[in-house]
C-alpha cells in the first residue's frame, strides 16, 4: 500500500476512535445517572412534613354557608290579600298584615305610578298612614279604594278648574248672599227638615260611611248624597230617581253657611259651564262641607 493510502487508513482509524469514545463517554454518564438512588431526588421532600399535612396559611377559613329560619323573611310574614281599585282599575295584592298605611301607599304608588302625596286611600273612611292593616282590622279580600290624579293629569285640568273657581268666587262677593236670594228662600223658609242629619259646628270630618240624607234640593224634595269612591261616583237621589254623576264631570263646588242656622250650608255642584247648571242642596251639615269639596274637586292631592 502506498504512503497516500496509509495515511487516509490513519486518519479513518483516529475517527472512529473518536466516535467509538464519544459514545463511551455518553453511555458512562447515563449509566452513572441511572445508578444513583432515585429516592436521593426527593428524600428532602419525602421527609418534609408537607408532604403529609396540607400547607398552613394565615387566610381564615371559609365560611360555611348558614341556615336561616326565615323568621324575618317575607315568606314568614303573615300576608293578607287585597283588591286594590284605582280609576276603574283592579289589583289583586298580597301584603304584609303588619304593614303601614304608609308602607300600603308605596306599594300602590309602584303598581299605580300616582305619587303618595297624591292617594287618599279608603278603607272604612280614610286609611290612617300610621296604623298597621292589623289594627284597622284588614281582612282576606278586602276592598281598597284610591283616588286621585297622577301629576301628568293634575297638570292637563286644574288649571282651568282653578281658574272657574276664582271667577265663581268673584262673582259671589258681588251678589247678596245666596241664601237671601229669592229662589233659595222659598226653599229655606220650610225650615230644617226634621230627618236631617245632625251637625257639629268648628269641626271638620270625614265623609260617613252612609249616605247624606234628610236634606232638601231646589224643589223643595228630600235628597240624599252618596260617595261612591270605588267607582269615582257621585250618586244625587230622590223619591224619583239617583242620578250617578261621574267625579270628574263636576266642574265646581260652591256653598254658603244658611243664615240663623250657620252649623249647616246650602250647596252647588256645578255639571255645566255656566250657573245654570248648578244642582242645589239645602242644609248639608257644616262638619261634612270640606269633606264634599275635597273629595269631588281632589283638593286634598296637594296636602
């Protein structure tokens, strides 16, 4: 063989030494790896109480949830059912027995839309807002009755009825007083009917619960006045017939004390534009006057 030839087999020869003791040297080292102790890697960890006890932290523990009785809740609470009727409108209504007038007032304002300040609420006579439905003696299905005007309304008609009312009583101060004129007096001079209602003079009271009777009108024939809030009614009766008059249709309201007899009053309710549409009554107790006018004009809205 030629000194080229011995020297390319010396070259191969020193390469594959070097490969052969490469991988001598990476088997070496995985062999050394493999004969370690496989406990030696996590001997700390294994000995360390961690591995048996779950870690302590300074968060506190979780709250378990509670159980509650539910003594306060409003399931708990005893309800009584209601119907509530406003403007021809129905609400059947569960509520708290031991709630407020006040608190009832809340509620019909969140089914209603009309403002507290602006509800009368009925319920034999006017609902006291202090009193618990309890203690007025409120009972499964009871009726409630409400009235009045939400602002959007009040705002669309008193103007004008305001503004009738100030010429009705400008007009007034100029005329003698009512009850001396002659179409009035013919009915006076008969005198205080004897089944008229007793009066209580300097005191203002609520409507009664019955109807006003024993009271004459501009014939000189008995008639009795009946509220029916419920229905935002006015019902004017006679021998002969009841005329049920809708609340709002009344344009005005006007009376006068009757003199020698000042504990009662001649009264108007005005169903037209002009004074001719005046209905007369004759001796409505004086205790009951401010009432009549409050309910049908809805003056006490702004109280």
């Amino acid at each position: 063989m030629g000194v080229v030839g011995e020297a390319f087999l010396c070259e191969a020869g020193h390469q594959v030494n070097r490969r052969t003791a490469g991988r001598e040297n990476s088997d070496d080292t995985s062999m050394d790896a493999e004969g370690q102790d496989p406990a030696l890697g996590c001997r700390d960890d294994c000995d360390s109480p961690s591995a048996e006890k779950p870690l302590e932290t300074d968060d506190p523990p979780e709250p378990q949830p509670s159980v509650s009785n539910g003594g306060d809740s409003e399931i708990e609470k005893e309800l009584v059912e209601l119907k509530i009727i406003w403007n021809k409108n129905k609400y059947d209504l569960k509520f708290p027995l031991d709630s407020t007038g006040a608190d009832l007032k809340q509620k019909i304002h969140s089914l209603t839309g009309l403002p507290p300040a602006m509800q009368k609420v009925m319920f034999k006579g006017l609902l006291p807002e202090e009193k618990t439905l309890r203690e007025i003696k409120v009972i499964n299905g009871a009726k409630i009755m409400v009235v009045g005007s939400t602002i959007n309304d009040v705002l669309a008609v008193n103007t004008p009825k305001d503004a009738a009312q100030q010429e009705v009583k400008s007009e007034e101060t100029k005329k003698e007083p009512l009850c001396r004129q002659k179409q009035h007096r013919k009915v006076l001079d008969k005198g205080k009917p004897e089944d008229v209602m007793p009066s209580v003079k300097g005191v203002q009271e609520r409507l009664p619960t019955v109807p006003l009777s024993g009271m004459y009108n501009k014939s000189g024939g008995k008639v009795r006045l009946t509220f029916k809030l419920e229905q935002d009614q006015l019902w004017i009766g006679t021998k002969e017939r009841t005329e049920k008059l809708p609340m709002g249709s009344i344009k005005n309201v006007v009376s006068e004390p009757i003199e020698g007899h000042e504990d009662y009053h001649m009264m108007a309710f005005q169903l037209g534009p002009t004074e001719a549409s005046y209905y007369w009554v004759y001796w409505v107790p004086t205790q009951y006057v401010d009432a009549i006018k409050d309910t049908v004009l809805g003056k006490w809205q702004y109280f």
